[in-house]
C-alpha cells in the first residue's frame, strides 16, 4: 500500500470514529470525497475552495469555517467563509487582513489549536457585530513548497478541537493546496496563450513596417495590455534585446511566467532584427539603383559628349 492510499485509509477510519453511527460516518465520507470532486469539476477556483470551506466546518462540527490566501506583504488578499449569515457579512463590512491569531498561522506557518482565542496573548479582539468565537484551529495550506494560505475552523460543537479534527482539516488543506495548483496550471497556460499572440501580432506588424523596429512605444504599449500595468517600461539592452520589467502586484512571479515574458521578449527581438534586416535590404536595393541610374546618366553624358 502507498503512502498516500495509507493516509487516507487512516483519515477515512479517524472520521468513522468521529461519527455518531455508522450512517453518519458514511455522510461525512462523502462529504470528503465530494470535496476531492470539487477540486477537479470546476476551474474557478473560488468555487473550489469556498466548497472545501464548507465541508470543512461540516466534517469536524464547526460553526464557522473561512479560507484565507496570503498576499505577498504577508497580509490576506482573499477571505472566503463559511456560517456567517448575509446580516453578518454586512455588519462586519471588510474582510480581516491578517493580524492576530490569523496572522499567526501565517507567520508561523504550522497548524495552531486552541480551547479558548480570547486567552492567547496574540489575540488581537473581535470588531463590533463579530460573533463570538472560543474555540479554534488553524492549518496551513501548502502549494509546490509554500504557504500559499490557511484554513481556519471556529467554535466546535464539543468544545476544543482534537488531533483527529487536524488531520481531517490537513487533509483538506491538502486539497485546496492541489486546487490551487491546478488553477495556476490553467491560469498560465491561458497567459502563455495571450503572450503567444501578442507576440505572432507584434511580429507581424513589424515585418509589415506598420511597427518600426526601434519603436519601444508599440511594443510597451503591448506588454502593458497583456499586464495590466500602465507604469510598466520597457527598455533597451547593448546588445539590441529588450528588458520588460514585470509588475509587482499580486503573488512573486513563478518560474513559468518569467520564462512566458523571456520567450515573449526573445520573439520580439528577432522579428526587430529581422525588420531592420529588411530594412537594411530595402536601402542597399535603394542604393543600388540610384547607382544605376547615375550609372546610365553617366553614360549617357558622355556618349552625348562624344557625339558633339
């Protein structure tokens, strides 16, 4: 048996344990299995880990469940939740940006349990209309090697949160972290598609000569179409390629889309130097025939010259 089959098999039995009858066990069974189908039906991914939320809270009794993705300033850009009703959200107003215990699981980037929030000296308090919360876990969710974010679970129905609540919720953890994966897999490769045509159209125009070949306008005004940034530069080497300077909003640049954006700048600076190639062809043919026809004037001359 593999360690993954092993795993699960001893998430599967912690969960039967868990559950009050044998019909009850198998509900929460499917409720896991629904959220491993979650992560493979849709390609949104809030869809995705909202579903993962829900069964959260739902396979270790939590009243409320959230999911927090960590911005690169250390804070939350997306906070999804469940068990908070609509009068709630709106009373509560804007989303908790990563101070506290929150923050905790975030900086420490390890599961943290606790039977009372309000006891731990990192606890920073609850806003006005914010429900009381007593009980608490928190686990990280890893994606290719980072934490990209973190599961939070409040207010257990029996009290604190256990060992068993934890590998349940690190399962699912897991899932989300493989949701997220997958989105960024699609994510890129509708970027290298954008990229890719970006590049075949700014080709074309400067073969046609619509571009010229050292007009760095036309071509920032391109990259920052394709990202959004309408600061963004781009500038010249020595050499006569061209550096793109990528934005630094949103999470680190992965190694996949600074390869998009090299390959993106490679094409473009062969096809400027394919344009000045044609260019240069145009003025030696130019050159030659305005030789030629000093040439025949030339001769004609003379032959005129001769002829007096």
């Amino acid at each position: 048996m593999t360690s993954a089959s092993g795993t699960l098999d001893a998430l599967v039995e912690r969960i039967m344990q868990r559950a009050e009858g044998l019909h009850e066990g198998y509900r929460r069974v499917g409720l896991l299995i629904s959220a491993a189908q979650a992560v493979t039906e849709s390609l949104e991914l809030t869809t995705r880990l909202q579903r993962i939320v829900g069964v959260a809270r739902e396979l270790v009794g939590a009243r409320y469940g959230a999911l927090g993705v960590i911005a690169p300033d250390g804070g939350l850009e997306r906070f999804l939740h469940s068990g908070l009703t609509d009068e709630q959200v709106r009373l509560l107003g804007e989303p908790p940006s990563g101070r506290g215990i929150l923050g905790a699981v975030i900086t420490e980037g390890r599961s943290i349990r606790l039977r009372h929030l309000s006891h731990d000296p990192r606890s920073v308090g609850f806003p006005p209309h914010h429900p009381p919360m007593d009980s608490f876990m928190g686990v990280p969710i890893h994606v290719e090697g980072a934490v990209f974010g973190n599961l939070y679970l409040t207010e257990h129905s029996e009290g604190p949160f256990d060992d068993i609540d934890e590998a349940i919720i690190a399962a699912l953890a897991a899932m989300a972290g493989t949701a997220i994966a997958n989105s960024r897999l699609y994510a890129q490769s509708q970027d290298d598609r954008r990229w890719l045509a970006a590049s075949e159209r700014l080709t074309q125009r400067l073969l046609s000569g619509e571009v010229g070949p050292d007009d760095l306008e036309a071509i920032t005004a391109t990259v920052r179409e394709l990202t959004g940034d309408d600061d963004l530069r781009v500038t010249e080497t020595a050499e006569g390629g061209i550096i793109i300077a990528l934005p630094t909003g949103g999470h680190p640049q992965t190694e996949a889309q600074r390869e998009t954006v090299a390959r993106f700048g490679r094409s473009v600076g062969i096809a400027r130097e394919l344009a000045r190639a044609r260019l240069d062809e145009q003025w030696i043919a130019l050159t030659d025939e305005r030789d030629r026809i000093a040439r025949d004037l030339h001769d004609h001359v003379i032959q005129s010259l001769f002829a007096v």
